[in-house]
C-alpha cells in the first residue's frame, strides 16, 4: 500500500521523482558526455530550458541536489533524435 502523495510536479510530468533512481552531478555528466560544471550550469538555468527534474535525495537530510534518472534518460532520448 502506497501512502506517498504525488506532488504538482509529480502531475506535471506524470511520474514520480526519483521512481527509477537518482544520479548525482558526475554520474549525469558522465551520461551527458559534458563535465561536471556543465551539469550544474544547466541546473542553474533549469527555469530557462527544464531540461530535467532536480531535486534533494529522497528520504537523506542535508544530501545534496540530486537528478531524476527517468528525466534525465527522458532529456537524453530528445537531443539523440
């Protein structure tokens, strides 16, 4: 029995954050093929372009911002086509 509730962003994009993991910055940037910084960058324009969903690790407190593996597999799938 689920008891978690789906936030407006969660509505949003149709999925939970986080349903299929999460990656810290360097994992990203390896998966993007760009460097670290170039991952940060883009999350410190997410308002501008919302290439993928960020956010705090589900359930650890004081965890660095983390990003959601399905948006992110999502943002790589769209600049491969």
């Amino acid at each position: 029995m689920t008891t978690a509730t789906e936030s407006p962003a969660d509505k949003k994009y149709g999925y939970t954050f986080g349903c299929d993991g999460v990656v810290d910055y360097s994992t990203a940037a390896r998966m993007l093929g760009v460097c670290k910084r170039t991952v940060e960058r883009y999350v410190e324009n997410q308002d501008e372009f919302k290439r993928f969903r960020v956010g705090r690790h589900p359930g650890k407190k004081n965890q660095k911002c983390v990003i959601c593996r399905r948006s992110l597999n999502d943002y790589i799938r769209s600049i491969e086509k």
